[in-house]
C-alpha cells in the first residue's frame, strides 16, 4: 500500500535525528523521550488512530502499526510512548462524549499526554479480575484506595486510565463483573492521595509503584459503565497486542539488517565471518520466521480495522513476534562476538527492552492459556 510506504518514510525522516546514541543517553540517564515523543506528536502520528473530528489524522491500526515497527527498526524505543495509542482507544469506544470533547483534541494536539495505564497489582499479578484497589462511590466522587505496580509513564503523563474494583468479589454477579475504569488527571494528584515510586529496573521503561490513600476521582471521570470496566480495558488490549507485536517486528528487522551488515563486513581468517554458514543460517532463520509473524500482525491489524474479532490473531501476532525479535537479538549478538556486549553497539540495550515483550502487557503462558481454552477447545485451566 503506497500511503503506508509514505507514512514509514516520514517516520524514518523524523527518526534520522533521534539516532541510537540518543536512545543509549535516556537509557544510562533514565531519562524520557520528551523531544521525541513531542516531535512524532507534532507530526500527527502518536494521534493517528484519533478521529479527525477530535483533531486526529483518524488512521487505522493498520498505519499505527508501520509507525511504531518503524521507530522500532531505526533502534528508537516506542514503548516510551505507545500507549497513547492503545490507551486513547478506551476513551475513544467508551467514553461520553463529553469526555471525548474534554480530552481527544488535547491528547491529539500534545497538550495532554495519555500515557499511562494502571492496571497490574503486586499480590495479583495477571489474574486481573482479583485486583483488589477498590473505588468507593462518596458524594460526586469515587474515593480509591489500594495499590499499583509496573505502572509506566505515569510521571510523564498528564492523564492515566485505572482500573479498580467498584463492587466486592463476594457481591459480583460474574468473574469480570464490579471493575470499573476511571480517567486520572495526575496533576496535583500527589497532593491529593496518590503516591508515586518509581522502579530501578531492567530498561528504561518509566514503571512505577502507586500507593492510592483516600485518593478522590470525581464520578464525572468514570470511563464507560460502572461495574464493566474490564470490557472497557478489554477492547485497549486487542490494540496493544497488535501494536506492540508490530513493536516486536520492528526489533526483528533492527536485530536482522545489523546482523546482516556485521556478518558481511566483519573479516576473521580471512574472510567475512557470514561466508560461515553457522553464522549466516540462523540469521536467515530468523528472518524467514520474522516475515511468518508479520504476516500475523498484518492479519490482526486488519481484522481490527475491519471491527472483527481479532483476540486469537492479536495473541498470536504478539507471542510469534515476541519470540522473533527475541531469537533474532540474541543471534545479533552472537555474531557480533564479544563487541555484541559492548553498549556502544546498542544490541544489548534493544536486546533487554525487547524481552519485555515475553512477559508484558501479556505473558506468553497466558497468551497459550487463551489459545487453547478459547480457540482449540481445551478444558479451562483457572
Ligand atoms: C517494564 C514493565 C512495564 C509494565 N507496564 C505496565 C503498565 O503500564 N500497566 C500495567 O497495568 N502493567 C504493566 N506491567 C505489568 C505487566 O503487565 C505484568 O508484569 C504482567 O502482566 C505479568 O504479571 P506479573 O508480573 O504479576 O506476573 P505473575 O502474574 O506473577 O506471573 C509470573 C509468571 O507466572 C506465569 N503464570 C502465572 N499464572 C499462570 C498460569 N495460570 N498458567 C501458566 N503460567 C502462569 C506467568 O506467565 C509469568 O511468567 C509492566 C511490567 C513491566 C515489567
């Protein structure tokens, strides 16, 4: 498709002056993307899945999906903004249209970042319709009490997502029944209950801890009907599988065009050290299951846009990319022998913010959970 080659040129051109020097400095410092994130922004791209009437360019996940494999492949890290895309969609499908009104031109233009989606707790990990934070309806507003964990972005957002639970587990009518969302606005919120701790960990992701203390939401801001807010961060998460797979390809391809390139310069008895084929076969491997995968993601991104079920595509495109980005890591860094260590080649960095994908937002054990209860068949495992 012509405009999607288009919108990948652009996304090139805007990358060339983010190059992975810039990415490796955030990475040491710990620091966050803000020119980047506001020149992509700028550009109409973080804001291409927003309507047009709300001030987005109003494209599909179709296109999000090149911009984000894009920024991928050029050794940038989306992750550090992806969310917008997928989290905006909540608000787009569930929220009133005041709130659209209130927020989507914000988002769409940069005023407002919607980065943030909190979701996961320390003591029930992915069994998400156990969380316990809980949302007490007082007055005008929801009061919340509980605990977050791995929330990213949340100090480089404006605006969060979060799920908490409106109803006690002994009083709801299904597994999912009595979550609701809400929409935070985070500025002042430290003032008003909410403590933020920030996590030393493994890539420069931005997670945090959230400590909610009589932190008071008002009721205007619940996002979608009460009690039903896991279908509101259901129909977030096809998208984030979807984009985050597209991620996973964007990673792959990196990890291939570098391997590639060292393979046929790098010069050990006497030649390139890709004329051995134990060097140039799993790299060719990779490949030709990294164009497998993409076929997935292309599949599900289309099933998307199309408003058909996509859960089974968006599972599959998002373990088949995970696994490729990470094999074809791992094999560039095998052929760049010792120097596939060194920091100043910055596999070692893509390498560890790709491994990500394995366990977030999703686990590849959930993701064959899924596959074979919901699509083979197979007894429920919990
Ligand atoms: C850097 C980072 C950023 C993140 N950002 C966010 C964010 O912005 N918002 C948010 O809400 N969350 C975020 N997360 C949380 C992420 O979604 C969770 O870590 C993930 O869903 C797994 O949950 P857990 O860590 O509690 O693992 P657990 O649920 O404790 O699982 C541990 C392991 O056991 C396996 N396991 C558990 N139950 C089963 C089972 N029944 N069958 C088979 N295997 C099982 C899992 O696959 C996993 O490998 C982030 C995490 C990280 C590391």
């Amino acid at each position: 498709m012509e405009h999607i080659e288009e919108i990948r040129q652009s996304i090139r051109a805007i990358c060339a002056s983010y190059d992975e020097n810039y990415w490796r400095e955030l990475d040491k410092t710990g620091g966050y993307p803000t020119e980047f994130v506001k020149e992509i922004t700028r550009s109409g791209f973080l804001g291409c899945l927003i309507p047009e009437e709300y001030g987005g360019t109003g494209l599909g996940l179709v296109e999000a999906c090149a911009v984000l494999e894009e920024i991928s492949r050029s050794g940038g890290h989306p992750g550090a903004a992806h969310a917008q895309m997928y989290v905006m969609g909540c608000v787009l499908k569930h929220g009133s249209l005041a709130q659209k009104q209130k927020y989507l031109p914000e988002i769409a233009n940069g005023t407002l970042r919607l980065q943030s989606f909190g979701v996961t707790e320390p003591t029930t990990g992915t069994d998400t319709t156990s969380l316990k934070t809980t949302a007490r309806r007082d007055g005008d507003d929801y009061v919340v009490n509980g605990q977050k964990v791995w929330i990213s972005r949340v100090e480089h957002s404006d605006l969060m997502v979060l799920l908490a639970r409106t109803r006690p587990v002994e009083e709801r009518t299904s597994k999912t029944d009595g979550l609701s969302c809400f929409i935070v606005e985070l500025e002042g919120a430290r003032e008003n209950g909410l403590t933020i701790k920030p996590i030393d960990a493994m890539i420069n992701h931005h997670a945090c801890e959230l400590f909610f203390d009589d932190f008071r939401i008002p009721a205007s801001n619940l996002l979608g009907e009460e009690h039903k807010g896991f279908r509101v961060i259901m129909d977030g998460m096809n998208a984030e599988r979807i984009l985050i797979a597209a991620e996973c390809i964007g990673d792959a391809r990196y990890f291939t065009d570098k391997a590639v390139a060292y393979a046929k310069e790098r010069e050990v008895f006497g030649r390139p050290i890709g004329q051995n084929q134990g060097v140039s076969f799993p790299i060719a491997e990779n490949y030709a299951r990294l164009e497998a995968a993409n076929l997935m993601v292309e599949k599900a991104a289309q099933l998307f846009d199309a408003g058909l079920a996509c859960g089974a595509e968006a599972n599959m495109a998002k373990m088949l990319a995970a696994d490729v980005s990470w094999k074809a890591g791992d094999t560039c860094l095998q052929t760049h022998g010792g120097f596939g260590m060194s920091r100043e080649y910055h596999i070692e960095r893509k390498l560890r913010e790709t491994r990500l994908y394995q366990i977030a937002p999703i686990s590849t054990n959930l993701i064959l959970s899924y596959l074979s209860e919901h699509v083979l068949g197979m007894p429920r495992s919990f």
